[in-house]
C-alpha cells in the first residue's frame, strides 16, 4: 500500500513529527483535542498522583510533562526521534517528574510490570507492527494496570486513494485502523477493553487548522516545487475534511485493562 519498508516509515515519522515545520503547520498541538483531550485520556485511564506512567512516541514531550505536572505522577517519555526527546530534555525543569528515552515503540527499551500505565497519542496509526506496539505497550504495564490510546480512526474501505499512500500514511490516516479494530488488537495482546470514546470534532477541527495553514502556505510561497507540494497537501488535507464529515475518519479515546 505505501511503497515503503516498515523501518523507513518509523524514521519518516519520527522526523516529520519533531520539524518545526508540522509544530507551526499544526499550531503547536500535535494531537487532536489538545491538553484537554489528554487529560480526559488520563481520567479514562485512571491516572493518579504517585502512579508511573509511560507516554510511547512522546515527541516533545507535552504529554508526558503536562502528566507530571498536572497530576503528580511520575512520567516516561519514549520517542525515535533523538532530536524531538532532546527539546524533551530541555523543556523538563530540574526536579521534574518526568524523564525522556530515546526507543522504538516495538521494542521498548522498558523493564517488564514497570507502569501502572502505558499511554499513546495519536501514533499506534502510524507503527508498522501495531500488535507488537501494543504487545510491548501490555509487556511493561504491571497486571491490573492500564492500556490507553487515543487515536485517528478509519475506514480504509471507504477512504479515496489519495488517502491511503506513503503520504497519508505519515500523516496518520493510510494505516489508521476503525475504533473496533484497535480494541480487536488490545483483547488479543490479552487486555480487557474499559471504554471508548469518540472526539471526530476534535480531529475536524485539526483538520480545518491545517488546511487554513496550507493554503496560506501555498499563497506565499514562490511558483515551483514548494508551492506545488502545498498545493497538494492542501488537497489531501481538503479529503480528510470530507471524510471525517462521511463518517469514514474519526478519532477515538480507548482504555484496556492489563
């Protein structure tokens, strides 16, 4: 479907994510909902002061932060991108409850039973080998703990071409799977799904912030290459718009028990 191998997708991913190019491109949130929808991910999850928490493809850090300083527990940041844990570093305080690893979602370089929860936003659409992801993801969470995503949803079926390249695949959508799906992959890594919620709102308003974006990109850029390529991102941002108001994109919150 994508023309790439899986290791290539996970750098291409990990690259884009930690640009400064997509932070302005996304307003500088990287997730659909915001802090708002990661805290109500933390409350679904049943996150509490004291509790260890690791945030897998953390990018900068904001989750993993925004956990130990609102909440009071103590947060786990792993990221591919070596550049995006640095300015992770960096933007933890000294004392601050929260560290950051350099490691690669399907192989965490974590300690079995070593968290009360395991956490990833908006990128288990993005990892090649999603029933390792989450297999690692139950592997370093203590029994009893707690699985929780949030996520893009799809239905790849219903999806335009154009949405299901190399592409879109970076951009979270190509291999994104439905709400019941990701819950299928959580019951057969042996965890029992809690619940799950549906923010599409959040994920068209993303949409519409970005499209704005790419259009004004496109406005000011030369005529040649640059401009060509806002020009078409701006297209595909144009489709997810269309298909989030078809029903066939979507995103979801989803908790597991461990």
């Amino acid at each position: 479907m994508t023309g790439l191998l899986p290791d290539d997708v996970k750098a291409c991913c990990a690259q884009l994510y930690e640009s400064d190019e997509v932070l302005w491109l996304l307003d500088g949130e990287l997730h659909p909902g915001g802090e708002r929808l990661t805290l109500r991910l933390a409350e679904l999850a049943g996150v509490a002061p004291g509790q260890r928490v690791v945030d897998v493809a953390c990018g900068r850090g904001a989750t993993a932060l925004l956990l130990a300083r609102a909440l009071g527990c103590e947060a786990v940041g792993v990221d591919l991108g070596a550049r995006a844990i640095a300015q992770a570093r960096h933007a933890a305080g000294a004392g601050e409850r929260a560290s950051f690893l350099v490691g690669d979602a399907e192989t965490l370089p974590l300690r079995d039973a070593g968290f009360d929860v395991a956490l990833s936003e908006c990128s288990l659409c993005t990892f090649p080998d999603k029933p390792r992801a989450i297999a690692e993801m139950a592997r370093v969470v203590r029994a009893g703990g707690t699985i929780a995503i949030a996520d893009v949803t799809a239905d790849l079926d219903a999806l335009p071409a154009a949405l299901r390249t190399a592409a879109a695949q970076v951009a979270c959508v190509a291999d994104a799977r439905s709400a019941d799906e990701y819950v299928a992959l959580l019951r057969d890594a042996g965890c029992e799904p809690l619940a799950t919620e549906t923010h599409d709102a959040e994920l068209r308003a993303m949409a519409d912030r970005v499209e704005a974006r790419l259009r004004v990109a496109r406005m000011v850029t030369p005529p040649g290459e640059q401009r060509e390529r806002a020009r078409e991102a701006a297209a595909l941002a144009r489709m997810a718009i269309e298909a989030i108001a078809r029903g066939s994109l979507g995103y979801a919150l989803i908790t597991a028990r461990v």
